[in-house]
C-alpha cells in the first residue's frame, strides 16, 4: 500500500481503459505523484488487448491471456476504479457526465475509450469488432455451440479483417467468410511480397474476397453492395468506428469526423486539460491509421506528459513513427510481417509476434506485491498487532466477542416504550401513533466508486428494519471525507450521499439530515427509522422444523478484501458490488407471506455467526448443509489461498459452537461461513410445507441465489459438510 503524507489535491480522470491509459496506470503505480489522485472509468472491467484477439479466435489464446483487469491494475496504481459508461463531458464545468449517476469531476482528463459503432451496425445480423469489449460477449454467443455460423460476411479487408478472416478459418474450416472491400485491391498499405503471400494464403483457405463492394446496406441475410447481394448468415464489420457525438458536442476542438483533435503532445488545442490518444484521437500534425499500435506508443509519453501538467511542468512531444510494423497471422504458426518495403513471413514471424504481445501484456499480469505499511513497534509488543491493511465495510466491525463484552459492562436503563432493544437488528419502540423500528449502521469504504459506496451503504442501514419487517420513512447520515482539496472532498461527499439520496427515494424514504465532518477516511453512516405495522420478525422467532432459507449469497467479505490486496477479479469484484447494491425490501415481504417469523440480516458476523445469535434468542438448534449456501463467483478460491477479511479470526471462533459433520475444519466452504457480509442477505425460518414456494417465490422477485440452506432443529448446532443429493462427488 502506498502512503505519503500529502493530501490528495488534483483528480486525473483516465476516461476508458484502452492500450494508452493502462500505461499510465502502470508507471504511476511504480512512481507515486504525491498529491495526485487517479481515478479510472471504463465501461468493460477488463481491457482487451486488440493484437492477441485474431489469436484469440484462432484458440491459440484463453480469455484472461488477452485482458487486462483494471480493477487488479487500478489497485496497484493506488488509483480509485469505476466500472461505468460516460455520456458526455461538460467542459466547462469539468465533469464527466453519465447516463444513470451523478457527474464525475475532473481537473486532468485523459480520453482513450475507443470509438463506437455506427448507426448502421444496429442489427442483430452485424455485429461491429470494434470495440472489442462488445465484439467478443456477441462472438462468444456465435461460437458457443458447434462454432460460428456457416457463412460470415467479414467488410472490411484491410490488414484486420484478413488476420479474423484467416484466424476464423484456422479454428473453425466449416464456416466459409467471405471478405468485402470497398477498394478495387487489399492490402494496399503492405509490401508487394507480403500482400501476394497473404492473398494466397486466403485463397488456399477458400476465404472469398469480393473488391470494389462498398457495402450500403445490411439486413438478415445479405450485404448489399451496389448490383452485388452477397447472402451470409452472419457479417463482421472491420472498418473502423466512430467516434461519440458528445465529443464535438462538448466543445473540444475535432475533426471532420468527430474525432478528439490533439497537439504533439496528445492534448486538446481547446482544453489544455484535456488528453486523447488511441483511436478516439486525431492528430493534424502527424495523421495515422487508426490502430492499436500507435496507441501502445502514446502510452509511455501520455503518462509522463499528465504527470508534467499536473505538475507545473514542460510537456514533451510524442512522435509517431511513419511505417509501423504489421504483422498479420494466418492462424496460428504462420505469419507476415511487413513494414515499408520490408516483408517477412513463416513460423519464426508468429513466433516474434506471440513474444511481442505476450510481453505487453505480462506488464500488466505480473505486478509487484503490493506493500503492506508496517508500523514500526517493538518486537516486545508486536504480539495482537492488528494487521496494517483492514478491511472496509462490514469487514471493519468490532468483532462480536469485543462488542459483547463493551455492552456486557454497560448498564443501559430501559423504558416501558422500548420493545425490543440492543441485540436484534433495529430497536422497536411504542409510540402513541404505534411502533417505530429505529437502527442505525454505517462502515468506511470498502470500494472506489464513491456513488455505488453510498448506495450500499444506504440498502446495508435498512436492511435493519427490513429483517425486522417495519417499512422505513426516515434517514439521518453521517459521513466521513478525508482531507483534500476543498473541490475533490466536496465532489466525493456529492457522489456518495447522491447514491444514498437515490436508494433512499426507490424505498420513499426521507432523508431529513445529519452530520459531515473531516475524517483520516471516506465513511457513511444512517440513523434509519422505520413503522411496523404487522408482528415484528425478530431473532428469537425460530421454531423446530422450519427450514432455514438465505436470499443472498456470501463471500463479499473475502473479495473485498482480495481487492484491497489486487487479487480479486474485476468482473468477481463488480458482482460482489451489485449483490451489495440490492434492496432486501421485497425479501423480507415473500418471507413474511410465507410465514416467517424469525429472520435476520447476515451482515459483519457471517452467516455461521447470526445463526448462533438467533439459536440462542430463540432456544432452538440448527443445521446448515454446507453445499447448498450460495457463494459469489470467486470467494470459495480466494478464502482457499488465504485471503480472507481482518475480521475473519473473530468471526470463526462461531465456528466452535457447530459440530462439523463430515469434513474438516479447514474447509473453504465452512470458513467462508464465517465471513463478514456488508449488505448481506436475509436469514430466516420458513414453515416447511411453504418451503417451496417461498424461494421460488424469491428467485421470482430477482433474488437468483435464493435457497434453502439448512433446518431449525430442538437444539444443538451442526454444519454438514458433503455434495447436494444426486450431485457428482
């Protein structure tokens, strides 16, 4: 982990995740700007790498080989990760703007997103490969039975769309491609030798190549090209993209086509502010292809050159070279390379090739550890030294066992009007009008995006009165900014309570006030008040022989804190996200219709730890059968390496209370019970006979991993551990 006594006082924004961007996550990863603070948006959580896809589809790469993980990537820079897609920018004001939250503010920006597809492409009949993030979920679909379909239309026959066509081929020699282009040859822009030998090889491999068809139409079934109507199942466009209409919407200065206009020194002639680079970019100055290549290039001086603006300091000019290198695969084993009149072809050219990207990309894939601070103590009482890294959200609770003992010590007097007090999820009291369900909870960040932070933190505060059944109607925060520049504290405290305002009017609850203040970390906390109208669910409302059914799966302690530590997966870490921005209002109403009682939020604790707390409120035992509690993707494998929350010891001395039946107590599966959940899922007993009907009832209203995961027995509490009934192993 990074430190340095500064304060965070400028925001460099890199808007998208492509080749250029990612390097300048890289080096400021591996120099630290004191007083600079990064902050990456991207629409797509891996970043493809553009020159290993025609290997890709030639399946001489897997996925993760040509992906770059931005979260992974993000977290090593120090820098904060925001998995979203931009709208527009508002130039003036300096804000990224989106779709579905708030704007994001900036004082450097650095643009490299890629362009979008054209109007044209709006068929479910083509499909654009650029961008490659949307191109391959769409090819992955294609191919995911007996390969792609029997005739592909690829348009575009430059260097790209020969390399897929070629590639295509080499994995799958039943489809047939034909290549369209609108010039009256290919390959113009290679050597003689290399143009000669790679339209040999497309005719030794059937590819068709039909020139001069500048394609004008497309819908099910043909490309039109003038007379020409060639029939295909499916068509590829390689041609290129377009760039964003918010662009020159805007007010940057762009080119005919719309493309982001930049100096020698990849800045914007209209907003010094502003960088570009990679395919969104245009230089006047030294006009190139719109290719991966030049991007890569930018790279290195697009980092430095950020660091000089910020800083105060002279820019350096980035020039291109004039002939890059191509080199086009014919699948895999053979390849042509060709720069000017250079040419060169056969396996030692693919094998380069491969050596190029894979060397790229290991830049990425193989980061130095990330330091954990060691606070410098004495040997003599380095004993009981909490761990310098700890977790945020629900994984930064006082662990039960001190908790318990604080209010142990504490005599706390209690009213006639106090129903239910300290010990269940949100204290009920009785009010002339009725009762009030009141709780409040609230953590330090756990993840970057302040606006999803506020939003989770608002769903985990009700999730309170929602395990109680009460209805929520108001809300006091308090939230926590660290130290920064007054326009970055105030932007982070507008996107966290802007999520939380958000959360709370989809539930019509109001947010009557609170408190800010400057703290060492960005944190929320609500006070949330609620009416019962109907029997409270509590804790001590199990009774024998009801089944115990989760609406939620678990795991969110241990990828949170896998990410802290640059080890969870950006698409791992963005499902545990949306599992914690999830409502449990509509849960807790399926298991009050079908009779529960007793019920509780699986929150800091684990799932192990609110069940020991609702056995003993309710005199009864349970049984959890360990393979049917749901995990999040990637938990089991992370808990299994050793990544596991701060709170994570605390919370598996539970584990004590339960007879383990058939395993052992190392078990992934069995720790994992023991992980702190922030915003977690219900718990509650449900009368068999309605069993059945509840989850069915649950995975109805959007809760997929939804299940029954034990019973409520006389007494006594046991885990089992073993394979579902019928399953393999």
């Amino acid at each position: 982990m990074k430190s340095d006594n500064a304060p965070p006082l400028r925001d460099i924004v890199l808007l998208g995740g492509g080749h250029a961007n990612v390097q300048v996550l890289k080096r400021f990863g591996m120099r630290f700007e004191p007083g600079v603070r990064l902050t990456v948006v991207a629409r797509e959580p891996h970043s493809p790498y553009t020159g290993m896809l025609p290997g890709y589809v030639a399946g001489a790469y897997g996925w993760d080989e040509i992906h770059i993980d931005l979260a992974k990537l993000a977290r090593f820079a120090n820098a904060r990760f925001i998995a979203a897609e931009a709208s527009g920018i508002d130039t003036q004001e300096r804000r990224v703007l989106f779709a579905d939250r708030p704007p994001l503010r900036y004082d450097v920006l650095s643009i490299n997103t890629g362009g979008v597809p054209g109007e044209r492409f709006a068929s479910d009949f083509v499909t654009p490969v650029k961008p490659i993030g949307r191109f391959l979920p769409i090819w992955e679909q294609l191919t995911a039975d007996d390969g792609p379909p029997a005739r592909l239309g690829i348009v575009g026959a430059g260097p790209g769309g020969v390399e897929l066509a070629l590639a295509i081929n080499h994995r799958y020699p039943g489809t047939r491609c034909t290549l369209l282009d609108a010039g009256g040859e290919i390959l113009g822009g290679l050597a003689a030798k290399a143009r000669r030998r790679l339209q040999r090889a497309l005719r030794e491999r059937g590819v068709s190549v039909v020139t001069g068809a500048r394609v004008t139409e497309a819908y099910e079934g043909q490309l039109i090209a003038g007379d020409t109507s060639i029939t295909v199942d499916h068509a590829l466009w390689t041609t290129g993209v377009e760039a964003p209409k918010w662009f020159a919407e805007s007010g940057l200065d762009t080119d005919a086509a719309g493309f982001v206009a930049v100096n020698e020194y990849l800045q914007s002639p209209s907003h010094e502010e502003i960088f570009a680079t990679g395919d969104v970019s245009h230089s006047a100055h030294q006009p190139r292809p719109k290719s991966g290549v030049y991007a890569v290039r930018q790279g290195p001086l697009l980092a430095e050159n950020l660091r000089r603006f910020v800083t105060g300091r002279r820019l350096r000019r980035f020039r291109a070279q004039r002939h890059a290198m191509a080199i086009v695969g014919l699948g895999i084993g053979d390849a042509v390379a060709s720069r000017g009149r250079f040419h060169a072809s056969g396996a030692w050219v693919w094998f380069v090739k491969r050596w190029i990207d894979r060397r790229f990309m290991r830049k990425f894939s193989k980061l130095p550890a990330i330091r954990e601070d060691e606070p410098h103590v004495a040997a003599g009482l380095r004993k009981g030294l909490p761990r310098p890294m700890r977790c945020g959200g629900c994984g930064a609770k006082l662990g039960a066992d001190s908790l318990n003992a604080v209010l142990s010590r504490l005599d706390i007097p209690v009213s006639a009007s106090t129903v239910s007090g300290i010990g269940d999820d949100a204290a009920i009291v009785q009010v002339p009008a009725g009762r009030l369900a009141m709780s409040c909870d609230g953590f330090r960040a756990m993840i970057d995006d302040t606006y999803r932070f506020g939003r989770i933190g608002a769903h985990h505060a009700l999730n309170d009165l929602f395990a109680m059944g009460a209805d929520p109607k108001f809300a006091l925060a308090i939230a926590t900014v660290p130290l920064m520049a007054d326009p970055m504290m105030e932007d982070d405290l507008l996107q966290m309570m802007s999520g939380a305002r958000d959360v709370f009017a989809a539930h019509g609850v109001d947010l009557v006030g609170g408190h800010s203040a400057e703290g060492d970390e960005l944190g929320l906390a609500f006070s949330v008040t609620g009416t019962l109208a109907r029997e409270p669910l509590n804790k001590a409302g199990l009774s024998p022989g009801e089944a115990l059914v989760l609406t939620g799966a678990i795991g969110t302690g241990t990828l949170l804190a896998g990410a802290m530590l640059g080890r969870t997966r950006a698409e791992h870490l963005l499902t545990a996200i949306d599992h914690m921005d999830r409502s449990n209002a509509a849960a807790a109403d399926v298991l009050c219709e079908h009779g529960a009682r007793g019920c509780t939020d699986v929150t800091g604790f684990g799932l192990a730890g609110h069940l020991s707390e609702m056995t003993r409120a309710s005199g009864t035992g349970a049984s959890i059968r360990l393979a049917d509690v749901p995990t999040l993707p990637g938990a089991l494998e992370l808990i299994g390496s050793g990544v596991e929350s701060s709170l994570q010891p605390n919370n598996q001395q539970a584990l004590a209370d339960y007879e383990i039946k058939g395993g052992t107590p190392d078990a992934p599966g069995l720790r994992l019970l023991a992980d702190p959940q922030t915003s977690g899922g219900l718990l509650a007993g449900v009368p068999a006979h309605a069993t059945d009907d509840c989850v069915q009832a649950l995975r109805g209203k959007g809760y997929a991993a939804a299940a029954v995961v034990g019973l409520v027995t006389q007494q006594g509490l046991a885990i089992v551990i073993g394979s579902r009934p019928g399953s393999a192993g």
